[in-house]
C-alpha cells in the first residue's frame, strides 16, 4: 500500500487531469447532439478552467519529496516540484486570455478543449520523464494533439497546410528521436537517466569504440529536441504553423511547450551526457548564432502578428541555450529565469493582440497585420501603454523584467570568456529593438486619416493585460525572488 502512495502521489494532478478529461469526452459524446456545440464548448471550457484551477491546487499543496518512481520511468525532485504549478498557473492564464477568442471565432467542437488538457497532461509528464522510452512517448503524445490542434480550423486552408506540414516535419523529428534512442540502448544497454549518468561520468572520451556508437545517437536526440523547441537551423516549420494555426493555438505553442522541451535538455546534457560537453558545446553555440540571427533579421520583413512572433520566438531561443554553453548549475538557474520571464511576456503579447478586434458591418474580426496598431493610443491609450511596457520589455530595455532577464544569461557569459557569442548577442538585441521600436511608432507617430472602431477588451484580457504590465514594471524591487526560485529547482540536475 506504501509503495502505491509513493508511485501515485507525484503524479497526483496529472492522474486528476487525466480521469476528468475522459469524463469529459463522455459528456461531450453524450450531449453534443442534444445540446448543441456552442451551449456545450462554453460549458467545457469553463469546467476546464475549473480541471486546471483544481490541478493548481493539487500541485501547489504537495508535499515535497525527492523519489524517482514509476519503475524508473518517472522522477520527482525540486524541479518537477516548483514547477509544475506555475506551468498549470500559465495554462490557467492562457484560458483566461484566448476564452472569448475560441467563443467570437466558432471553434464549437468539443473536442477543443479535451486536446488542450490532453496537451497540459503531456507536457507535466515531459518535465518528470527519467528514461530516454517515456521521453519518446510523452513527446509524441504531445506532438500528435499538436498537430490536431494546428489543423483545427477544418474550413480554412491555411490551418490545413499548417497541421499537414507539422504532421510530416514533427514525424521526421521522432524519427531522429527514436534512431538516437535506438543507438544509444543498443551501445550501452541502458535508457534511464539516472543509470546513463554513472555510466557516463568520468567515461574515458577518446577513440574508443563505445564512443563512435554513442555520439551518433546523442547528435540525434539532441537535433530532435531542437526541431520540438524551434531552434535555428530547425526552425522551418514555426513560422508556418503559427501562421496557420487559430491564433488561440498560436499563442499556447509559443507560451506552454518551452519550458517542457528544455527541461530535457537540462537533464539530457547537464545531468547525464556532461562529459560529451566537448561534442555538444559546438552543437549549441551553432544552435545559439543562428537562432539569434535569423529569429532578429526575418522579423524585420514580417507584417503578420504571428510570423513575427514566430520569428521572435526563435530570437528568444537563442538565450534560453546561451547559459547551457557554461554547463554548469548557475547556467540552468539563469535559463530557468529568462524562460519564465518570456513566457509571461509572451503571454501579455497575445493578450493584446486578441484584445484587438475590429467592427465591419456588424461584424467584428482579429486583427492580422501589424499595421493594425495604426491609432491605437488614440483609441485605447491604456492597451498602448501596457503594450509598450511589454514591447521594452522584449527588447531589453532597463529598468523592466525582460532587461534582467537578459543580464542573467550574458553575464554569467561573459565571466567565462564566451566573448565572441555574448558581443554578438548584445549586438542582435540592439537590432532588435528596432522592430519593437517600429511597433512603437505605429502606435504613437505614425499618420492616419480615420481610426477603426475596436470591439470593447474583454475583462479577463484586462485583467491579464494589467497584471502582466504591473509585473513588468514592478519586478525590479524584487528580482531575487524569482533568482531563488529558479536557483533552488536548477540545483536538481546537478549530478
């Protein structure tokens, strides 16, 4: 009975998860027809909010403990700990922001929102995975709701293409994933962290034989889990898939698997392929150059809300493995920090943009182009204040939380003599302030002969909108709070 309690009380929220969404999809079976799909998509999205408000709960009121469980497969530590809440918290706002989106834009189906909580599910258990088999499973359970979900707009083409082309890319990559999965079992004879890592600590890197058949497969691990985070050169499929995508789904592929993908990458190099840091150093630093030079010069010509932000994304990416290049746990803790400062940055950003909706012959629609903030400080003033924090914030602009966010990850780079990346860094951010900057001048500078009538801001926009300003501003009186936090999980993947 113990060893029951042990196996299901870390998991406790995700089985909660799990158990109401197939209540869920009985309910939906049974009352679609009856009820009708926009009384029903309303009813389930608000009983989701409520699954994700009692999994924050659950989370939040854990005990901790320090167990791997599961027979292997699972582990529980600081990280799965203090994390787990805040990413349910993320989901929490996310639902909050897109609710009224999925209601103006019809996505009646059902099923919408089971996916979600089936991709919420995923992604907790991508962060516990401790062998290299439920790392594949959980990967490719997200993957396949991804890709539901990027197709979910049946009627619209571009949704199509964008679902088909992730489709065949993502499969691609768990093909990688699986072969380097294969290669590394069939040298070592192992798939669990824990065990790869005594095995590969102090493990003599030369000419030997096991190293030829080990390294193909951590090259091919490693360039999946860059494809899952959209890191250049493994990029190609983000800009067309966000573009495709509804922009509700836009917005949780930019904000939710980030955190997931790089756990794993914090486990996978940091924890127990330390030792091959001569092999995977120049795979990240080439990940790193082109990642902050293409995400920086292709947002520059894009004139699409989502394809900029895609582009952005993988800007940002870059300085989420800046740190990874010193190896160390002081490194984790400054990556831990910028992607949580993203993710609610990132979260403002969509607010805002599914804030912007426009009136036409009694007919209101999202806006698609940037060229939409033509007025908008006339219009609403307080959504161009907020935006401009959000957009300083982006850019790196002191005294705002993106700016410390910034300084966690050159510094420490800068310590270690990584001059050549941490120049060029500071350089692709100073061009990149130009694009945000633009923004800026639309809003405030730029003429215009008639302003468009705005739908009126949704409460829960307003509120998400006006916390996540706040935030911004006010992070600079207490910065070490969220430091100790992400030094305190970082210390689990020290080995």
């Amino acid at each position: 009975m113990n060893n029951l309690i042990y196996i299901i009380y870390p998991v406790f929220p995700e089985i909660f998860i799990i158990l109401a969404v197939f209540v869920l999809i009985l309910y939906g079976v049974l009352y679609s027809a009856s009820k009708g799909y926009p009384l029903l998509n309303v009813n389930l999205s608000l009983i989701s909010l409520q699954i994700s408000l009692f999994s924050f709960i659950l989370a939040y009121f854990q005990e901790f403990y320090a167990i791997v469980t599961w027979n292997g497969l699972m582990i529980s530590d600081a990280f799965t700990h203090g994390i787990k809440p805040y990413l349910i918290f993320m989901f929490l706002s996310w639902i909050f922001t897109t609710y009224f989106y999925v209601i103006y834009q019809k996505l009646n189906s059902f099923e919408y929102w089971i996916l979600i909580l089936l991709a919420l599910f995923a992604l907790l258990l991508i962060m516990q995975s401790y062998d290299l088999l439920i790392i594949y499973l959980c990967i490719e359970l997200q993957s396949l709701i991804f890709y539901i979900l990027a197709s979910f707009k049946r009627t619209s083409e571009f949704s199509t293409e964008a679902g088909l082309k992730y489709f065949i890319l993502g499969a691609f990559s768990s093909a990688l994933l699986l072969l380097g999965i294969s290669l590394i079992y069939g040298s070592t004879g192992l798939t669990n962290m824990g065990d790869l890592s005594k095995l590969l600590t102090g493990f003599p890197i030369d000419e030997s034989t096991p190293i030829q058949s080990i390294l193909p497969g951590f090259i091919l691990i490693l360039t999946s889990l860059f494809f899952k985070l959209s890191s250049a050169p493994f990029h190609i499929w983000s800009p067309d898939v966000y573009e495709g995508s509804p922009t509700s789904i836009t917005a949780f592929f930019s904000i939710m698997p980030k955190l997931s993908i790089l756990a794993l990458l914090y486990r996978f190099l940091i924890f127990s392929f330390y030792d091959f840091i001569n092999y995977w150093y120049g795979l990240i630093l080439i990940s790193v150059f082109f990642s902050i030079l293409i995400g920086t010069l292709s947002a520059f010509k894009q004139s699409r809300w989502k394809r900029f932000f895609a582009y952005s994304s993988i800007n940002h990416v870059g300085f989420f493995l800046i740190p990874l290049l010193l190896g160390n746990q002081e490194s984790i803790s400054n990556s831990i920090l910028y992607v949580i400062i993203y993710m609610i940055t990132m979260l403002g950003s969509f607010s805002i943009i599914l804030s912007i909706r426009f009136f036409s012959n009694n007919y209101h629609y999202q806006s698609r182009y940037l060229k939409d903030l033509l007025g908008l400080s006339k219009s609403n003033p307080l959504m161009a204040f907020g935006f401009v924090i959000i957009l300083f914030s982006m850019a790196g602009i002191p005294p705002l939380s993106g700016f410390f966010a910034k300084v966690s990850v050159l510094l420490p780079a800068l310590k270690s003599e990584s001059l050549g990346i941490s120049i060029f860094a500071v350089l692709m951010s100073c061009i990149s302030c130009f694009y945000y900057i633009k923004l800026i001048k639309i809003m405030y500078f730029d003429n215009f002969n008639s302003l468009s009538v705005l739908y009126p801001v949704s409460k829960s926009n307003s509120l998400i909108l006006s916390l996540i300003t706040v935030f911004t501003l006010v992070f600079l009186l207490d910065a070490e709070l969220v430091s100790l936090f992400s030094t305190w999980i970082s210390l689990s993947f020290i080995n």
